[in-house]
C-alpha cells in the first residue's frame, strides 16, 4: 500500500496562515521563500530527518493561491516508489494528472490528479532518505560587473570513500 504522507492547503497570506496554525494548534510554520514557491511547511508532530516519530502522524504545508493554477483546495499526498507507475494506474482507474511531475528540491517528484470523485490528490516520489536533513541551496554569486554567473555547479571534491 501507498501511505498518505503530507497534507497541503492553499493560502491567500502566508504570514496569516503560518500566525493563525502556530496560535491555534502550536504547529511550527517554517516559511520556505521564493526559491521553495513561498511554500509554508507545516510541522505538526515531533519529527526527525527520517519523518514523524510517531506513527500515524503527517506533517503538511500551505501553498500560495494562483490565479492560473486548477483545483487549489486541500488534499493529501501519497508517497509511491514509481511517479510514472503511479501516474499510469491513476490513468487507468479513472483519474486525470494536472501536469507533468515536478522535481521539488531536496524532497523528490511530485504531481497532482484528480480522483474519479473530483477530489485533487498528490503523490510523491520521495528521494531517498539518509538521515541527514537536506542541505539549503545555495545562491551562485555575482560577479563584480553584475553579470550573472557561469556555473551553478559545484566544484567541491566528491567524498572520499571509505574502505
């Protein structure tokens, strides 16, 4: 079976949304920034880098309204080990993909469907999970004339392997 992972709702403010959960449930609202979609994630339950520690338990976000987006109403995510498996059973049970999977950084695929009830849902595939929490990207740097830089590459060493 496929858990459900991850909740999602939509926001008009997200200073509002982020106020109004911390004050009413004392959830942490982390907001992401430009960079993550102005994403507010939600945690609601004690967790580490692997997930919640308790089972049965989800964390969640709020996504910005768009004017141009469909169905932005609340709804869960399913984690799957095969996006495009998952999209093609979606498919052939009667639902319909809103798009074409997304890489969200540091997380994994991500899409939404609708199910055959008008319901909007999400899966993910999530990136494997090392226990260590996700590094903050990195902004590439200037050059002093203004112009933008070359590379957004790292040219950091891999690590050494260990024998």
């Amino acid at each position: 079976m496929n858990p459900v992972v991850h909740f999602e709702m939509p926001y008009d403010n997200g200073e509002r949304v982020a106020k109004f959960y911390e004050s009413a449930f004392g959830w942490r609202m982390q907001k992401m920034g430009a960079e993550m979609g102005n994403y507010v994630l939600a945690t609601t339950t004690e967790s580490d880098q692997t997930g919640p520690k308790k089972p049965g338990t989800i964390n969640g976000g709020f996504f910005p309204k768009k004017t141009d987006w469909p169905m932005q109403q609340p709804s869960v995510v399913i984690a799957v080990d095969d996006i495009k498996l998952a999209i093609n059973k979606v498919g052939q049970a009667g639902g319909q993909v809103l798009g074409e999977p997304i890489e969200i950084p540091g997380v994994g695929q991500y899409v939404s469907f609708t199910d055959t009830e008008g319901n909007r849902v999400s899966v993910l595939q999530p990136l494997p999970r090392t226990g260590q929490p996700p590094k903050p990207a990195r902004k590439p740097k200037a050059s002093a004339s203004g112009s933008k830089p070359r590379s957004t590459k790292s040219k950091r060493r891999p690590p050494k392997r260990r024998k």
